[in-house]
C-alpha cells in the first residue's frame, strides 16, 4: 500500500512524515506508545484499503477541520533604515530537498542555502542594501509565504536560487539560467521546471487550497506591467555580469509560471545556478571558489541594477 515516506523538519519543533500510497487508503488507527524499557517512543499508524470516492471524502473533510499553519515568520522591520530591501529565496528545506547531485550526496536545499547566505553577505558589504533570506536555515518553506515575505518586506527586488537537474536521456545541458514569470513559458523544457519547482508544496504536503493563486486576478494592473519590466531589466543586467565569470546556458533568459515569482509588486527573478546532472556544474556547485566568484558577480550585476534604476528616477523616466 506504500511506495514510499519521508521525514523532515518544516517548522523549529515541527516535523511532517509524508506517506506516498499506491492506493486509497484511510489511517484506521493512530497513536503514539511511550518509550519505556530501551525502546523509544513510537509512532503507530494503521492503514487500511479504501475505494477512492471514501477516500476523496475523507480528505475534504479533514481539510475543512484542518488546524490553521503557525503564524508565518515576520520579515524585521526596518526601523527607518531607507535603504532598498533585496530578498534572497534559497529554494526548498527541511522535508524537501530539492534536485540531488549522481550519488545522492549533494542536495540543491543545501547549496542554495549556502550561496545565498555568501550572496547576502556580498550585498551587504556594499553598504546600500539591506539583505534578508526567505529561510536561513535548512527548514521548509511554501512558496506562497516566500512570496509574502518579500511582500511584507516591500522588498525592491526578489531572487529565488535554485539548481536544475535534467534526467539523462534528456541530454547533459549545463550553465546558469535567470528566469521571470510568465503565464506561457518559453519553451517546453522552461514549462517543465517550473511545474517541477513548484511541487515543492505538494512534497511537504501543504493544503494548496489554502493558498488561492491571489496574484492571477491582478496580474493585468500597471503596477504588474512595470514589475514585469523591472524583473527582465534586472534578468539582462545578472546574465551580462556574470557571464564574465560563470557559464552559462546556451539560452540564458527564459521565462515560465513559477509560483514563487507571483508578486505583483517586487521585481522578481530565479535564478538556476546550474545542473547537478552535469559533471562539471556539479563540480563548479560544490565549489567553494566559484560560489564565491559567483556571489561577487550577482552582487555587482544588483548594484549595477539599481544604480541605473536610480538615475533614472532622478531624471524622472521611471
Ligand atoms: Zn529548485
């Protein structure tokens, strides 16, 4: 009846088990037994074969008694610091680890984690910017909150990170990818990441139901417009700064519906470092010099952004 479970933090002091089943089932009992006499606590579930109209029912309904989520993390305040707020999304964490490197034995949670966390500290050296990250440990996320955060942060500009895997029989595609948001993606292969970054709820099994796609029904307002220029503004100026540095695709910029990209008013891009599949990016990712080379481009490339973005209101072409 099961075909696979996984485990993993999605809160401080919260864990979630996710059960993949090969068929409907209902839980017919669920308990814990202390620990007592070398043994530990345990955890006891009883499955039981059930039709899938039962089963559809009881997920409705048990979805309609849910608890709500833990308040969500608040971005700081900013405490009449004016200065622009960038906010960095290592993608996936805790329960979800993303794409995995051949052996299994580097995770995209993790290196995503570690070059924002050397990103943040490039930008800030800068003096300009404040820096905050949508996670700064390895804990689970949904995208929906990464969105508000940067939201709540009125953050000037959002950068997801992540790293791309492609199964073999789909070729050994290598370099770095900057993507915006777009109802039709640019190509089949773009399409296809985004549908996979962002099951990254469905992994850790949060109730989508709560999260209404709230940004479609104003996506066609001016506000979004202007974003929307200011996102492939900024997608230009990262992929011709670090190009002097990084490899890149053969298609460098491309766009598709990514969840996490959906806010209306923060110019928004992700960012692909590379392929865990290919060899060499593999290498480049595990590198501890080129995460650093890297940062120091991105962090150049977003000053470089907003220096323009600057001028320009000065000279009030917005
Ligand atoms: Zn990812």
């Amino acid at each position: 009846m099961i075909k696979a479970f996984r485990f993993g933090l999605v809160m401080p002091g919260g864990s979630r088990i996710v059960i993949d089943l090969v068929k409907p089932a209902r839980v017919d009992k669920a308990f814990v037994m202390d620990p007592g006499e070398g043994t530990p606590a345990r955890l006891v579930l009883d499955l039981a074969v059930t039709d899938r109209d039962s089963f559809l029912r009881k997920v409705a309904s048990d979805q309609r008694s849910a608890q709500t989520p833990p308040p969500p993390r608040e971005p700081q305040s900013s405490n009449g610091d004016a200065r622009p707020v960038i906010v960095l999304d290592p993608g996936h964490g805790g329960i979800d680890t993303g794409t995995k490197g051949p052996n299994g034995q580097i995770e995209e949670k993790d290196i995503v984690l570690d070059f924002a966390k050397r990103l943040q500290e490039k930008i800030e050296t800068l003096g300009k910017y404040r820096v905050l990250l949508t996670r700064s440990d390895d804990t689970f996320v949904p995208l929906a909150e990464r969105v508000r955060f940067a939201r709540e942060a009125d953050a000037a500009l959002f950068i997801s990170i992540h790293a791309d895997s492609l199964p073999k029989r789909e070729g050994d595609t290598q370099g770095a990818t900057v993507y915006t948001l777009s109802e039709t993606a640019t190509d089949p292969a773009a399409a296809r990441l985004a549908e996979q970054e962002n099951r990254a709820d469905v992994i850790a099994g949060v109730d989508l139901k709560d999260q209404p796609d709230d940004v479609a029904s104003i996506l066609i307002d001016l506000a979004q417009r202007e974003t929307k220029t200011f996102s492939l503004q900024f997608a230009h100026k990262l992929v011709s700064t670090i190009k002097r540095t990084t490899r890149l695709h053969k298609e460098p910029i491309k766009s598709a519906g990514f969840r996490v990209l959906r806010a209306p008013d923060v110019p928004s891009v992700l960012v692909e470092l590379g392929y865990v599949s290919n060899k060499e990016d593999l290498q480049s990712l595990a590198s501890d010099s080129w995460r650093d080379r890297t940062a120091d481009a991105m962090a150049s490339a977003i000053d470089g952004y907003f220096s323009t973005r600057l001028a320009g209101t000065r000279t009030g072409a917005k």
